[in-house]
C-alpha cells in the first residue's frame, strides 16, 4: 500500500515530540514518516493497521513502531476519562552517536526489532503506559530522562509479540496515497456488505485486472484477504459481546455464511471464533 509522507517537528526546547489525544473521532489516514513512534492508548480499543498486519485490540495498547513503516490511525473508541498518548523521535534525536555507547545496547536492540513493529502486553503495558502518561506533566529535562527509561523498560521486557513487518516499509511512496485512502475508506464503511471488486476498480478508476494486480504488488495479499483480514477485526469486537451469538458476529462482519466465516476466522488468528471468546481480552496476532 502507498501511503502519504507525515511531517512531524518538535516544539521549540524539545528533541522528540510527545502529544496527548483524547478524540477518536478524526478521520484514519494511512501514513508514514521516519520518526520513530510509542503509541500509549490508556483505555480504548480499535484496530491496528501497520504495515501488511490488521488485528483487533482492547483494553488499551502498547506498540513501537520503526520509522517509514505505514500505518493507520489506531483508535476506535477511547474511554471516558482515559486518552492516547504518542512519541516521536529521529534515530539521531540525541546525536548519530549516542545509543553506540554501550550502555545503550539494549535500547539500540530494542530500536532496531522496533522496525518490525513490536506490540507490549501484560504489566510492561501497564507500567509503561502511567510513565508515559506522566511525561505530560514533567519539564523538558525530565520529560527527556523519563523516555530513557522507558525504552530501558521496553528493552528489558520480555512481554511483547513481533509483528514482523519490517520489509513492508521498502515499498512505501508518497504519490499514490489518494488511491489507498479512497480503498482503505470505501472498505471502512462498506465491509458489512458485499463488496464487488468491480465497484472497489471503478473509484480509483482501474480495470478489474490492473487493480488485482496494482494491489497485490503492493500489499502483498490479495484484496479479499485484505476484507477478510477487516471483517475478521470487527467480529474479534463484536465476540467480547456475549449477548451476541457466533451467527450473529458474522452476520455483522460482513460473512454471509458461516462455515466460510469459522474458516477465515481460523486462518487468520489461529483459533476459532469460540475460542477467541473464551480468552476475551487477548489480542488477535
């Protein structure tokens, strides 16, 4: 997928730049830049989008992504009381030689699996998460050490997942995000329903075989496992309902069927759709 160049300049007094969210209602957009970036999502649940991964995550979020790696805005829905908090940082944010000293091995480490987009869980996203939330209110000095520490913290823990996406970030260029935005936003609002290649071909202007084409070259994937792949996100949502039945989470998928849907469900998080149920609050990988 092509994404859109994101600029992004520290305030006067600052070498990273740090800021907080509390509306998650602004329009996705699929972007990219070469800043390094720690997203902190207190209390909320939406879908991850990065790279060529899509997965469903609640009960807040804790992720590090490597610079010009694509992705999506992140959150849904935020809780009342509770925000989204996002650092961004160059790799030579403190000079192009600092983290080759040796006591900064581990964060160098950590900086370089960042690239493959790393996903914190359990008490790391915990303790992490109220650090960063605490760096609003320090001066720019502390603000600064508090961030060593974090990726200290995130260097030595062992509770993360890799999503090994790192060469995805190869194939991004600027020029065609209008394209994938008009895709990414027309399967947004449109997965419940059948959705026609024909009619996907016909917004970006595209024959039927230059888009099977265009958008397997890019992502890697065909376009109906990239809808799939959405579908599946929602009704990992719609199953930490429990007023709601199986039939009834892939109805509002978008799965007319559903054998089809335990089969797609299956293929792409590795367990059934009951199973997920039964260990609510875990992350789709």
């Amino acid at each position: 997928m092509k994404a859109a160049l994101e600029k992004i300049e520290p305030v006067f007094g600052n070498s990273f730049t740090i800021r907080q969210f509390t509306d998650s209602n602004q329009k996705p957009f699929w972007h990219f830049h070469p800043e390094y970036e720690i997203v902190y999502i207190s209390k909320g649940r939406g879908k991850r989008h990065i790279g060529d991964h899509i997965s469903y995550y609640e009960d807040g979020d804790l992720i590090f992504l490597g610079p010009n790696l694509p992705h999506f805005a992140f959150t849904e829905e935020l809780f009342e009381e509770h925000v989204e908090v996002v650092i961004q940082m160059k790799a030579d944010f403190l000079g192009r030689e600092f983290f080759e000293r040796p006591e900064m091995q581990l964060i160098r480490q950590t900086f370089e699996r960042s690239e493959q987009g790393l996903i914190f869980h359990g008490d790391t996203k915990k303790l992490i998460g109220d650090r960063i939330l605490g760096m609003m209110h320090m001066n720019n000095f502390d603000r600064l050490l508090e961030l060593l520490s974090v990726l200290q913290m995130m260097a030595t823990s062992k509770e993360y997942n890799i999503l090994n996406v790192s060469n995805y970030a190869l194939e991004v260029s600027a020029q065609d995000h209008d394209r994938m935005d008009m895709i990414y936003t027309y399967v947004q609002e449109k997965f419940q329903e059948d959705i026609s290649l024909d009619a996907v071909a016909n917004r970006i202007s595209m024959t039927v075989p230059a888009f099977c084409r265009y958008f397997k070259k890019l992502t890697r994937k065909t376009f109906t496992e990239f809808v799939n792949e959405i579908r599946v996100a929602h009704a990992c949502r719609l199953l930490g309902d429990e007023h709601l039945s199986i039939a009834a989470v892939s109805f509002e998928s978008g799965f007319n069927n559903l054998s089809h849907f335990n089969k797609q469900f299956k293929n792409i998080t590795g367990v059934s759709p009951r199973e997920y149920r039964k260990s609510l609050k875990k992350v789709v990988q």
